[in-house]
C-alpha cells in the first residue's frame, strides 16, 4: 500500500449523518476521506445507535438551526476554508436548506477563483421508488441542486428531481438532460442504474449486473454520457452509496490535479467540448471508485458468510433463540443479518487506495 | 507502510467529544483506531465546531439521557460486543456517571471470559493545575475509576483522583500506590509528569524534556514503575491525550495479543509477579505510542511553521489587520495559530503504523 496519499492537500466539509456502532453516512465517508489524505471537517446531521435498516435504532437529529450555528461557529474562528464539500443525508426540508445555504455562500465565496471550491451532492431521498424523507424535502433539493458540481442520485432519486420517468436509455437520457439544462449541473452519476442498456449485459445465472450512468455537460449543455456495468452481490448492504460518495470526492479530485492545465481552475472541473465522453474526468473517476467498491463488497460477503454461518442464521438462531416466538425469532435473525452486512472496510484498506480497475466506461 | 492492521479484529467502543473542524476527542481517537484496523463504535458526548481551546466555540453536548438511550439502542440491536471501551472528555458528572455505567454493563458480561474486554479511561478533568469541568466531576470519576484497567490521568488528574499533591519522586510514587491499592487500578499512565526524574533528564537549552510514568500492579497491590522521558515541542498542541489515549488502546491490544500464553484471558490483562517494570507490556506499548507521538507532533510542527508564515502570524496579521483593534488582532492571532497547531496525521499515516523507537523506559 503507498504511504503517498492519491490527492495534493484537500479540505473537505462533509456532512451527513452519524452512527455510534457501523458504517454509514459520515462514519464511512469522512474515514474513507480521511484514509485517503483529506483533511475533513465532519458536520454530523443525526446522531443514532445504528442505521436504519435495522427498523429499529435511538438517537437525535440536529435540528436546522443547529447546522447553521455550527457553521457560524466555523465561520467565527476562520474554519471556513474548504476545497470541495460533501453532503449526504440530512434530516428534513428545513435542515436540506440549511446545508445548502452553506454550499451556496462556499460557492459564492470562491467566484473569484473559479474552480476552488467543488459541491458533490447526494440527494438522499429515497431507493426503489420509495421516498423515505418527507415529501418536502423533494422540492427543497430541486430548489438546490442547480448549485451543486456533482450529483450522485440513484435511478429514484434522479426521476424524482428531473420528474422524468426512468425506463428505457431514452428516458434515462432525457433525465440527465434535464438536470444538465433545467437545473444547469455540470456532472452527474447515476448510481444504479437496473434498466438493461445493451446486449452485451446479459443476465446470467451466475451475475445480475447493474450500471452507473455519469454524464459531463458540454457548453451547450448536452450530455457526453458512457456507462459502467459492474456485477451486483446479491446482498443487501448499507453504506454503499456514502462510501461510493466519499470516493468519488477523492477520485474527482485526483483525476482532474493529475490532468494538468487549466481544468482544475475552470469553473466546476468542466472539460473543454473536445473531450469525448469515454474521456472524462467524470469517467476516470468512476472507474477507479467501481473498482474499490467492487474489493471492499467482496471482503464484506466473505465476511458476511463467516458471521451468519457462525451465528447460525441460516439454520435457525444463535443459542437462547429457542425461547422466542417466530416473530422474535425473525426480528432477531434481521437484526444480525443486518450487523453481519455492515460494511468491512477497516481492515481492507488496500482496496481503497490501490484497487485494480477491472470495470471500465462504456459509450451509450 | 504494511498493509497488515497491527492487532487482531478489535471491537472498540470510543467515547468522547466530537469537533467538526480539527483534531481532538473521538475526531482524532476513531481515526487513530480505524487506521490501526480496528471496529470503531462512536459514541461522540458534544458536537462543538471546534474545540474550546479556539475560546469560542458553537455546538451542543450530549445529555446524561441521551448517552445512555444510545447505549440502549446498541443493546436492543446485539450491537453490544466489545472487547475494549475507551472513554475521554464527557461533559458533567451525570453524564460521567452514564458512561461509567456503559463501562460496568461490559465489565460485568465478561466477568465469565477474564481479559475479553479492557477499559481504558482518560479522566479528563484538567490540566496545569486547573480543573476545566464542573467539581463535581472529580468525585464522579472518583467513584468510576476502581472499574477501569488502565487510566491515562496528566499529573494534575492524577492529583485530584489520589488526592495526593505531585511534587517529587516520593509523592508521585505516593500518589500511584493509592491508585493501585485504594481503587484497585491495575494499569496507570500518568501522561505528563514535569518533575525533573533524574540527574540525566537535565534541561538543555535545546531541549525540555517531560516524563511519562506509568506501572502495573503486582498481584499485592505494589507498584511496577517504569518512566520514559521525551523532548517536548515548545508549542501548545490540542487532541495530544486523546490521540496517546487511541494509540495505547491499539498498543496494548497488540503488545498483550503478541505476548501469546495466557495473559490476554487473564482479568485486567495483568502481568506475573515475576515480571519486571521494563517489561511489563504497559511499558512496550507506551515506548510505542511515544514514538507514534513524537513524530506526528514533529510533522505538526513543520506544517505548523509553513503556515504561520505564509498567514504573516510571527509579523503582523494577514490582509486586512490594519482595520481591527488591538484586542481583535489579538484575538485572530490566537485563532489562526490554534488553527495552524492542529494535529497533521491525515497526510502522515506512516507515523502511526511502524514508527521509530527512539525513547525507551527506563527504571524509576
């Protein structure tokens, strides 16, 4: 592993939420971040025992004006100097906007030196066309993503802000131009994208695959889209789209301070109309963060298996198991399925610094 | 850098306060933890944007109540297991008195299975003969310390919980002998010990140097001393406990764990009679956190030099002094330095895996 972390100095505001035992939201990012060579300052928006896919779990939400104070707070002591921000979940419509007051005066406060400051956006609203945030948070991000660089919604997501329904690459496409022109975001990655898009993705037996579909804008604001497929574990697991965020943070950073030139002081990292989709930054990006998820999951199902097969969750329950009634039984077995899927990162730093690239950009 | 975590898989549970911008409290220990390949469970009891030596601070701590409802939630979830809890900075007594019954839940669990879970507990109280918590947290930890295996007291903590006044070689052997026999404490590092020990620890105009003293009990309660002197960096550095708190969790681990027979399933990790205080495994693993320590406070210093130049701190104030007062111009000054004093160990992870010994203990 190189001791050299793969990005020059970077300050990054992350700010999503926090759990006290496994590996979401900002307790995966900012260690993903900070693993990397970021110097992050770690906005929490909820402090809670455990994700949620437990169904179960305690805590608090930090209310709006607790984000805003926490900010002036920052701001007072000149703690306000970032080269990119990253938020994630954030709890409500009135909190939603209180983040993006602060990305909105970072953006603002960088106009004179275009390029200093980067925005990557995860509009965490829901998954599987279910919204699991207020209806109201819906509005309150379309009324902000027009100030973001990157936005990382999965398919749901990006049919909820561009309100295109999701079908067909014809569809998909016209979603993304949507959010190019309507919404004026220069990049964006679709992060799971279900729809088959060529032949060559057959479904075998032995791998579902799925796609991220990214495009960066052109001056014109067409879309220059490619795709990645890459094989799906047939696992649930949490914290997927958090670390796949936080990397994306890292790689984007990375690709455009090696690419030289002018790009990294060129308002939102926007390539110039002569570079071909398959060549984007945005690409690159993709690629290299594919590849590390693709290791981490993989140490993680093989954990996983060791763990339910210890506890004996496939056969029946762990010891004591005996006594509960079946919905007790049941609640118990999810519970520590739910532990036995959280995401195995710690230990498997390799994969995060040096992954070998194995699934690579497509044209559309 | 190897890529081979030091310890084996390690279930932590970190309680302590969270800063959004810098380097200290669970900010610095989760990361120090996590880099050494441990499974971090993080309990943060404030969210401040920073910490309180900037003398202005915005954020909110955690109440008594909602510490332990989280520990709830960890329970009702089999999300409990631990085999080392690490507590620092917790805000008031109830709060105090929370977390220690957090720490006596554990204790108790194990009680069957000796050496499965280790506590190491900070007292954070104060520092240079100052208390900075209310008073009644000095008898909160009064109560709580006879459960810890090894505390990491500075001189003035160890102080107030033997209530013996440190003045020389004789009171601070005093003062660690009513630790060890009046509540029972098998482990203590007193962090920061000032005295001059020896006629070799003589202060050069080079450089100053501090002790740390540290001892195991024998199984009659007598203290095992063992001192380990090192150079101080004339400049004041936040997070420096939390951080040598994180590196003696991970060091003991690893010391306790390579030491092989029956020691790790012995209660408190403690050590035969027949062993001596330089080879006590609390005095490896000290020798090894001191140099971790040693250079990231070098690293520090250097980048902490780049940046007060190029701020113009040593010579005046940046761009836009002129317009303040005296008493503001101060005030930034005092800001941009705590800022420039923030632990580096982001970019410097190498000093924390495999770092150079250069101080040794050395009998008292």
């Amino acid at each position: 592993m190189s001791a050299e972390p793969p990005v020059p100095e970077t300050s990054v505001l992350a700010v999503a939420s926090h759990v006290v035992s496994g590996h979401v939201g900002n307790k995966i990012a900012v260690f993903v971040l900070q693993s990397m060579g970021c110097d992050v300052s770690a906005l929490n928006t909820v402090q809670f025992s455990n994700h949620t896919g437990y169904r179960q779990w305690k805590g608090t939400r930090v209310s709006a004006q607790e984000i805003t104070d926490l900010w002036e707070g920052l701001k007072q002591s000149y703690l306000d100097q970032f080269d990119m921000m990253l938020s994630g979940y954030v709890p409500g419509a009135a909190a939603v906007e209180a983040v993006g007051n602060i990305a909105k005066e970072l953006k603002e406060k960088s106009r004179t030196k275009p390029g200093s400051f980067f925005w990557v956006l995860d509009p965490v609203m829901g998954d599987n066309g279910k919204l699991y945030v207020a209806d109201d948070v819906v509005p309150a991000y379309r009324g902000l993503v027009q100030h973001a660089d990157l936005i990382l919604p999965n398919q749901f997501e990006a049919e909820q802000l561009s309100e295109v329904k999701i079908t067909d690459s014809a569809s998909l496409r016209q979603a993304i131009e949507v959010l190019h022109t309507k919404f004026n975001i220069p990049h964006i990655v679709i992060t799971s994208v279900s729809l088959p898009l060529s032949d060559s993705q057959t479904t075998s037996p032995n791998s579902r695959t799925m796609s991220v579909v990214g495009s960066t804008k052109t001056s014109t604001g067409k879309p220059r889209l490619f795709k990645i497929h890459f094989p799906v574990f047939e696992c649930y697991f949490s914290g997927t789209g958090d670390m796949f965020a936080a990397l994306m943070v890292v790689r984007m950073r990375e690709v455009v301070h090696n690419a030289g030139g002018a790009l990294s002081s060129t308002t939102s990292w926007l390539s110039g109309d002569e570079v071909a989709p398959l060549d984007l930054p945005l690409a690159r990006a993709a690629e290299k963060v594919l590849a590390s998820m693709h290791e981490v999951l993989s140490r993680t199902c093989e954990s996983m298996a060791t763990e339910t097969a210890q506890a004996g969750i496939v056969n029946g329950l762990p010891a004591g198991g005996a006594t509960l009634s079946s919905e007790e039984e049941e609640k118990k077995r999810h519970l520590l399925r739910s532990r036995a899927a959280e995401l195995r990162l710690v230990r498997n730093l390799s994969c995060l610094r040096s992954p070998n690239i194995e699934y690579r950009a497509e044209k559309m």
